[in-house]
C-alpha cells in the first residue's frame, strides 16, 4: 500500500517550486525597481497602461489577477506619484479609467531597461524560457 502521505512532501508539489521562484524573482527586481521607485505590483500595473494608455480598472485587474481591493491602493500610490490619473468614463460613471501621464511616460524608458537586467540574472536559456512561459500561460488560462 502506497504512503497515504506521499501527497503532502514538499518535494511531490508543484505550488511550491512556483511560489519559491515567484517570491525570488520578485526579490530580484527590486534593485532594478527601486531606481524607478516601483514596487513589484506598481511595475506590473504600470506595464498595462504603458501598454495600453489608458484603461479601465476592471480590465486591468482581470490582466493583473487582481481584485480591486489590492488594486486600488497601488493605483492610488501611482496617482501621487503622477504617474497616472484615474477619472470616471464619460460613457459609463461606474467604469473607472487609468490614463499614462508624461510623469509616467518618462519612466517608460528606464523601466524599458529591467527586462534585459532581469534575464542577465536568470540561468536560463532562451528555449526553456519560451517553454516555461508556454506552460505557465497555459496554466493561467484555466482561471
């Protein structure tokens, strides 16, 4: 009869080689991040309206996998920053909308920098990296 326990070693999980390199490669970015005065989260949300402009914060957080009660503070925190505005849509008053600021848009270009810092400090190669990407797309597509 097999160990019932086998399910519960550390070693036979997947969630925890996940959160052990998420919690690492975040802890990575801050040096990068602290020279733009970013957290991790504040990074990650100003990436989608660098990329967009401007946007709701509904959709951001469906791209982000946050709620609003994690996302408002960050988006408040940017505001002071004048990194972004947020205003009601003209078009729906319940719908609230992220806009870059010329603030925001000059940090654009340093933070355009972190992608290349980070992958110098990953001992990974360009196959493995699309194919951990693949998977992990994959695997955040089911929720």
């Amino acid at each position: 009869m097999a160990d019932k326990y086998q399910c519960l070693k550390l070693d036979n999980q997947l969630c925890f080689p996940l959160y052990a390199v998420s919690k690492e490669i975040v802890r990575k970015y801050k040096p990068f991040l602290d020279e733009i005065d970013l957290t991790y989260t504040q990074y990650i949300a100003m990436m989608v309206v660098w990329e967009e402009k401007s946007v709701s914060v509904k959709d951001m957080g469906k791209r982000l996998f946050l709620d609003s009660g994690t996302l408002t503070p960050v988006l408040k925190t940017l505001e002071k920053k004048g990194l972004i505005e947020r205003s009601r849509s003209k078009e729906d008053e319940r719908n609230l909308i992220v806009t870059l600021t010329s603030e925001g848009e000059k940090i654009e270009e340093k933070a355009a920098e972190i992608p290349a810092k980070m992958g110098a400090c990953l001992d990974i190669d360009e196959k493995d990296a699309a194919e951990l990407y693949r998977i992990l797309h994959k695997v955040m597509n089911t929720f």
